[in-house]
C-alpha cells in the first residue's frame, strides 16, 4: 500500500499482489488517529504487509517542509501497524499524476478527484520497479 500525504486529501495505492499499483482511495485528512484508523483498516481488509508513505523531497535531495509532516505520520501508523512503514521518495509523483490525467483529457473537477490516489499508485509503482531490478 502507498500513500500519498497531503492536507486535505491521502491518496492511497493498492499492488494486491501483483506487479503493478493500482490506484485504491482517497481518504479525507484529519486529525490524526482518525486518519490513521481508516488507513489501517483499509491495510487489514487488503492484508497490506508495507506501507509505503511518500517523502516529499527537493530535486536537489533536500527535505521539503512537509517532510517532517510525512517522519511525524509514519510514526504514528508504525505505534498502530502491525507491518513495516516505509518513508519513499514522491518525488514529481503528483506532477506526473497531473500530467498523465490531462493527456486522458480529464476536466479538472475530475482530476482533483482521483489525482492523490494516481500520484500513490506512482509512488508504488516506483517501489515495486526499484524491488524488481
């Protein structure tokens, strides 16, 4: 599983056992334990092993501000999950979210919908290629 932090929406990515990343969700954020919840319980009804939160880094390797905000929420689901949580480079993830969704030629009320959960399922795709190598 991978998610995709940000402050009003999650975006959540699902591999189910295959090769590939599949966009899952969106989740609203909230406050902490209530965001956790509902991500842990989508991990326990897709019996998720990792989870994968994307680590918004600079292109230049330095840590973005939000950052700390995605070290401060692995935290939290690694006290509540009973798997491995993974911080991963998101790097140009929702950029390239954005881009593929434009060349589909998907109205931008539509892409707001489904872009977070298209950028997690490029985080885990990057996770799942960087496995298979």
């Amino acid at each position: 599983m991978a998610l995709d932090l940000g402050q009003k929406r999650i975006g959540v990515a699902l591999n189910k056992g295959t090769s590939m990343a599949f966009p899952h969700t969106v989740i609203e954020a909230g406050k902490g334990k209530r965001t956790v919840d509902a991500i842990l319980e989508i991990a326990n009804i897709q019996k998720v092993d990792i989870i994968l939160v994307g680590w918004p880094i600079r292109t230049d390797g330095t840590l973005r501000e939000e950052a700390e905000n995605a070290s401060r929420f692995k935290s939290m689901l690694e006290k509540a999950f009973t798997g491995k949580v993974v911080l991963w480079d998101e790097r140009f993830s929702t950029r390239e979210a954005e881009k593929k969704l434009l060349e589909l030629d998907m109205s931008r009320k539509d892409r707001k919908k489904v872009v977070d959960q298209v950028a997690a399922a490029l985080i885990l795709q990057s996770f799942i290629d960087s496995k298979i190598q």
